[in-house]
C-alpha cells in the first residue's frame, strides 16, 4: 500500500490507519483473487456490512488459513535422532524416528536432539577451525601439578556423543563448556594423584581411560544426557622452560638403566658360574669325606681281622706283617737288595733290561744268587729312578 493512499490517513499522513477499512481492503482482494469480485462491486465504506457472500469467502480463507497452519504441525525425525515436543514450554513427549505431527506453534514446538553425531570437545589446545590458522595452546588449561610435585603439560579431546534427550535439553545450556569442565576437573584430578613419570609414559593410557570413567560419572549425576565415547591424549610432555633439564635427566635415567641392565647380565654371568664351582667344591668335599671315611672303616675292620688272626698265631701274624711291609716298601724304589748271609760266592744276576724300566728288588733264588725283580713301577716315576741308579752305580764305580 502506497504512502499516500487513503487507508494510511490521507493524502497528509494525519494519523493511523484504520483497521477496518484494512480487513475490508484485504476481504476485497481475495475475493477478487478467488472469483468473487465478478458478481458485484465491493461495497463501500458508507453500505454498512458486507454481503453474505462476502462472509462466505471470509470463511474459505479462514478455513485455507487454518489449514496451512495446521499443516505446519509436521515434521520428520530421521534415523538417529529424537524428536522433544514441548508445549508452551513443558515437556510433553519425546518422538522416536519417522513422521510426526503436533500442534503448530506457538502451541507446541519441537526440537529435534542428534543422539549419534559425536562430537569433540579439546582441552589444553584450539584446533584450526578454533584458534585460527594453525593449532593454538591453552597453557591455562594444560598446566596440570603432579603427585611428586611436578608441572606437566597435557593435552587431549573428549569425543562424546548424546544418550537422553530431555536430560540434553532441560539440564544443559552449553554441553560443550560442560564437557569441556568436567574433563579439566576429571584429568587434574588423576593427574595430582600420579607421578610425572607414570603420566608421561606408562600410565598415559591408564590415565585416559580413568579419566573418561570419572567424567561419565560427574556427567551421569548432573544428568546431563552426554555420553563420553573416548578420550585421546594427543600430547604430554613438561613445560618449554625445563623441556632441557627435563632432556638430561631422562637421558641421565636412560643411563642409569643401562648400567643396572649391564651390571644384572653381568651377574647373570657370573652368578651361576660361582655357584656351578661352589657345588663342586662341595661335592668333592663329600667325595673326600665319604673316601676317608670308606677307608678309615675298612683299615679299623682289616686291624680287626688281623688281630683276631694275631691272637691265634702272633709269631706267623708278625712275620706276615713284617713281610707285607717289607714289600710295600721295596716295591716303590729302585734299589737293589742282595742277600749276602747265602754266601758271598754266589753269582748274582742281575736284569739289567728290567732295571731300564721298573725298578727291582734281588732275591737268591735256591742259593744261586739270582734276583727276582719286584713288581714293576709303572707311569713317569721309572726312567727318572733307573737313571738315579746308574748314575750311583758309575759314581761307586769310580776309583
């Protein structure tokens, strides 16, 4: 409408419109649209109300109307997501996957809640579509105190996705931050109670996964609808102002360990080795024992024996031993025993070939004067004595 039309008041703007004249204005125009204006001129302002059928295409358009916003009542909830209708503002269903229908607004409305998108939620760091052009830190966020009175920087996402969707859309203004709060609260906390090196190397998949325990658990008592998928350390280190001190002394422990690795091989080496010659020693050492006393045994029950035989005939008995002696004794040296009570005529023989090699012992044989060669001296203690006898002999020899 033109601003010098007559419904805004006149070709001088005087003062508002009148409703009226707009809803007869409007009337008139759809009926003129619909085929009505064909039957008749409008009335004017000065015939009073309108015709019937007037009335009539009022109620068409208010039917159509009606229609078009009863229409708007329906909307389709696709796989993977919920449906929350509210009314005026309280919860009145939640509507599973598939076509729905409630009453247009502003009756009711309806929010329709993603339970399977995951979403991610970084703390201690911005990525690209966060920080700007590049990867950003938030050293407010990633500084974090160990048990051993440590300053660490860690920095992890939080994936989670939705599990409720009224607790989603009544208890939560701003999932993120509160995802994102819970996480901070819930590494700190396992952090302050781990040592540094427990977080930086063994314990980092340990940690997330107690992390991501106790952050479902804070969640599930706020009720907040959110369900922790996963939790991914993406970097753990020590602050850039001690990252070279921290360097020595991981290098200075990497030695350490070294050495105790070398040290036990070398013990490993060793160890059996003293043990092996220990258990030897004393296995010889239970030898020797158990030889002498076999012998002291068997020397106690051969003088038992003897004696016994010596109570019986003591003269033979002495000069058996005597015997015994004799020949145990002479059977060890190289000399030569001649008897010269059977008459110093006598020829004697002696073998010099046996005296090369065992060492001999001469006896008259029926008083001829011959020698009977002892038994012989075996292994390396013969040709040293058949030497030292010829070399005495020579020297006797010798005016």
């Amino acid at each position: 409408m033109a601003s010098n039309d007559p419904g805004w008041g006149g070709k001088n703007n005087e003062g508002p419109p009148d409703l009226d004249e707009i809803m007869r204005d409007l009337t008139r125009r759809l009926n003129a649209l619909f085929g009505q204006g064909k039957k008749g001129p409008p009335p004017s302002p000065s015939q009073g109300p309108a015709s019937p059928q007037g009335a009539v295409g009022g109620g068409a358009i208010a039917a159509l109307v009606a229609a078009i916003w009863l229409a708007t009542g329906f909307y389709i909830v696709d796989q993977g997501k919920r449906g929350v209708v509210l009314r005026f503002g309280k919860h009145v269903e939640t509507t599973q996957p598939g076509p729905r229908w409630h009453m247009p607004y502003p009756v009711e409305t309806v929010e329709v809640i993603n339970l399977e998108q995951v979403r991610t939620v970084e703390v201690g760091y911005r990525g690209a579509a966060e920080g700007g052009p590049g990867r950003s830190r938030e050293l407010r966020e990633s500084l974090m105190l160990t048990d051993d009175e440590n300053i660490i920087d860690l920095q992890f996402a939080v994936q989670f996705n939705l599990n409720n969707a009224e607790d989603f859309v009544f208890n939560n203004r701003d999932p993120e931050n509160a995802v994102r709060g819970v996480a901070e609260t819930s590494i700190r906390e396992i952090v302050g109670k781990s040592r540094m090196d427990y977080v930086l190397y063994e314990g980092r998949e340990d940690v997330a996964q107690r992390a991501k325990k106790l952050m479902q658990d804070i969640l599930d008592r706020y009720k907040a609808g959110i369900y922790i998928v996963g939790v991914t350390m993406q970097n753990a280190q020590p602050p850039e102002q001690v990252q070279a001190s921290f360097d020595d002394a991981v290098k200075a422990g990497q030695d350490l360990e070294r050495q105790k690795n070398e040290g036990q091989a070398y013990a490993n080496d060793v160890i059996p080795k003293a043990r092996g010659n220990a258990a030897r020693l004393l296995e010889e050492a239970n030898g020797y024992k158990q030889r002498v006393i076999n012998e002291a045994q068997g020397n106690s029950s051969r003088f038992s024996q003897v004696l016994a035989q010596y109570e019986k005939a003591p003269q033979v008995t002495r000069q058996r031993l005597y015997l015994e002696a004799q020949e145990q004794m002479l059977s060890s040296t190289s000399k030569v025993v001649i008897d010269q009570k059977s008459g110093s005529g006598n020829m004697m023989y002696i073998p010099l070939d046996k005296l090369m090699g065992p060492a001999a012992v001469a006896q008259p044989v029926a008083g001829a004067g011959s020698v009977v060669p002892s038994a012989p001296v075996t292994g390396q203690e013969a040709e040293p004595r058949s030497r030292d006898t010829f070399r005495s002999r020579e020297r006797e020899a010798r005016p």
